[in-house]
C-alpha cells in the first residue's frame, strides 16, 4: 500500500464526512453544533462533530483535490 492511496482514501473518507446532512442525519442522532456546549465541546463526540463541519466548510478545496486525484488517475492508468 503506497503513500498515494492511503491518500485517496482519505480524500474518500474527507468526501463521505462533507456530504452528510444536518437535517436528514445528524440532527437526529443529536450530532449538531448546537447541541454541543460549553465542557462537551471538548469531548470525543464534540470533536467528531467539529471535524465533520470542518469538512463541510472546505468543500471547495475539496472539490479542488478530487478533480487533481481523477487527472492524475486519468493520466497514470
């Protein structure tokens, strides 16, 4: 296993996180920023809810790095 597909599967997991939907999914299992306050915030689960905004907001890098990944996989087979 090389260093570029421990890298697209990153990409892939940073993909998965981006497109879930507050409403539809975590809303109803409580994963909100809101319900995240004052010493939960610091918390595994308060963390893991971070990462997955995190990734919301960075979705245009991400779309920058998904059309990199398929040139480079169009070009090296």
């Amino acid at each position: 296993m090389g260093l570029w597909i421990l890298l697209e599967g990153f990409l892939l997991f940073t993909n998965a996180l981006a497109i879930l939907n507050e409403d539809r999914f975590l809303a109803p299992r409580g994963w909100t920023l809101a319900t995240m306050t004052g010493p939960t915030r610091n918390s595994l689960k308060g963390q893991v809810i971070g990462l997955i905004y995190a990734c919301q907001f960075l979705r245009l890098p991400l779309i920058l790095l998904n059309i990199i990944t398929i040139i480079v996989k169009l070009f090296s087979g």
